[in-house]
C-alpha cells in the first residue's frame, strides 16, 4: 500500500487520541449543564486551577508566597518538601470538592430560579476569578507537570508497524495514557448515574427539579456533588493537558475547544461528549491533512467551528441531545 494511505491512518489515529483530550474537558460541561441547567463557562479555568494547584502541592509551594512576602517582607517560597504525584492528586481532588462546595454556598445558591443568562454571567464571573487567584495563589509562570505518565513515541508500535508495514506509526505515549484514563472516567460516571442513589437523585434533578424536591431530594446536595464531579473531571483534564503542553494560563483556553464537542454531542449526554470529541479529533487531523494544502494549512483553528455550525442548522441539539419540543 502506498505511504500516504498510512500516514492518513496515523493521522486518523491521533486525532482520536486528541479528541479524548477534548471529551474531558466536555464532560465537565455536560455534568453541570445537565444537573442545573448551567453552561459553566468557568470549566477550562478549573482546568487551568487544578493543574497549577497540584502543580504548587507536589513541589511544596506556598501558596500566596508574593502576597505573604510583600506584605511581611520575608522570603518565603517553598515549605522544603516534594509530595508523590499520587498523594498530590488526592489532595488537589480534595482542594476542588472544597471549590466546589464554596462556589455552591457563596454563589449559586443565592441565584436559583434566576435566568440562565444570569447563571451564566454568574460563571463568566467565576472563571475571571479563578483565573486571578490562581495567579496569586501559585504565580503567572510557566510550570511542568511531571506525574509519571510516560510521554514520547511509542517505540513498540513503531516498531511492529514498521515491520507489518514497513511504515512505522507515531503514536505519543501520553495520548495513550489519555485514552485509557479517560475511557476508564467514563464508565465510572456513567455506572454512577445510573446504578448508585446519588446518580439517580441526579438524573431526578436534571429531569425535574420540582419534583426531585418533592419525593426529598435535596438540589443543595446534589449540586454540590456534580460541582465536585466536574473539578475533578477537570483535575484529569488539567493533569493531561498540563503535562502535555506545561501549566499556563493559555490552558485554560481548551475549554473553546469543547464547545464544538458540546455542539456535536449533545449538553446533556456523557457519551455523546465523548463521540462528540472523536470526531471533532479526527475530523480537524483528516481535513487538516486532506484538504489543508490546497488552502494554505491552519485548518485545525476553524475546522471545529464551522463543523459546530452546521449542525446546529440542521441538528441543534447534537447527535445524543434530546430534541426540546414546546406546545403553544
């Protein structure tokens, strides 16, 4: 077979790679969206807040250091230790739930039975402030998250294409991890929903809130817990996306990169975040590689969008979003 049918297949193998990248961060949105009727603007700035919080507990940073140190005037940076990755991602995931719990208390809680433009100016709010306090907390630098994910070719698959083919694919170890841990996040929130109590209070909630309240559900509880789902949804996003391209403030950017994922999918379906991000992922890698050349490349910055468009002209509530039908 000629190289360039391989190369495509490569290039349609990374693409599912990267739109498993792009489903995380999705996910978040439709755990919100679909429990509260929130389009939680904010959710690539969790992304980006997770990432340097980790970032600042596994190399023993103090937070607030340049505030505590111009107010005091001491030179305090770091408390002198270096946590292992794992005990740091058990206590980035607690700093989020206790997010979670504060942005249910101090904020959206005194704004229910509002309009949704005002919920989501209320998270526009939201991802400014994080943003800042982020900054604050753990500095503007640009930091490298290391949590032990292998990176780099895949020197086995290379290899036995190479020989099946005689050409060898190159598949980022990372993106692999990704895939795996993703899929395996996946299936842990859909068994939630639909086989645990809490998971079922949730989809009541998301179905009616009227009458979840009325069989003793409790909508307090229950936002809570989807807030905290979503931080640590995030905190995956950030770990991936953190340790691929280094924790910046640029990060928290990929949460543009999944509305398109939201448009295809559906704002209410978790499988259809995660379909909704393979073809956003193959379809930008095959028409950057297909049809790029003939219009001077950069495809991959558009490409999404105007696949967004498109179906939200001929299918405006995504391929597993369900279809809102009003009587007048």
């Amino acid at each position: 077979m000629p190289e360039q049918f391989f190369w495509g297949v490569e290039v349609v193998l990374n693409g599912l790679m990267a739109g498993v990248l792009y489903a995380l961060v999705a996910l978040g949105f439709v755990l919100i969206f679909k429990a509260s009727g929130i389009f939680n603007y904010s959710q690539g700035v969790l992304a980006l807040f997770a990432a340097l919080t980790l970032v600042g507990i596994m190399d023993g940073q103090v937070p607030f250091a340049h505030l505590i140190n111009a107010a005091l005037g001491t030179e305090i940076h770091h408390f002198g230790w270096h946590l292992p990755a794992l005990l740091a991602i058990l206590l980035t995931a607690l700093v989020m739930v206790a997010l979670a719990w504060a942005v249910q208390r101090f904020i959206f809680r005194h704004l229910v039975g509002q309009e949704p433009i005002i919920l989501f100016m209320a998270t526009i709010g939201l991802a400014y402030f994080l943003e800042g306090l982020g900054d604050i907390m753990w500095g503007a630098d640009i930091k490298n998250l290391d949590v032990g994910l292998p990176q780099g070719i895949n020197a086995t698959i290379d290899e036995v294409t190479y020989e099946w083919f005689g050409y060898g694919f190159f598949i980022d170890n990372l993106d692999i991890s990704a895939t795996l841990i993703a899929a395996a996040l996946v299936t842990l929130l859909i068994l939630f929903a639909q086989y645990t109590k809490q998971g079922r209070a949730m989809r009541a909630v998301a179905d009616d809130h009227q009458a979840a309240l009325s069989v003793g559900v409790s909508l307090n509880f229950i936002w809570i817990m989807v807030w905290s789902l979503a931080g640590v949804v995030a905190l995956v996003a950030g770990i991936m996306w953190g340790t691929k391209m280094g924790v910046q403030f640029s990060l928290s950017l990929i949460a543009l990169k999944a509305l398109p994922v939201l448009m295809l999918g559906g704002f209410t379906s978790i499988p259809g975040a995660i379909v909704g991000g393979l073809i956003i992922g193959v379809g930008e890698k095959l028409f950057e590689f297909l049809i790029g050349p003939m219009v001077g490349g950069a495809t991959e910055n558009w490409f999404a969008y105007v696949l967004a468009l498109v179906f939200l002209v001929f299918r405006p509530q995504g391929l597993f979003g369900e279809k809102i039908i009003e009587r007048v």
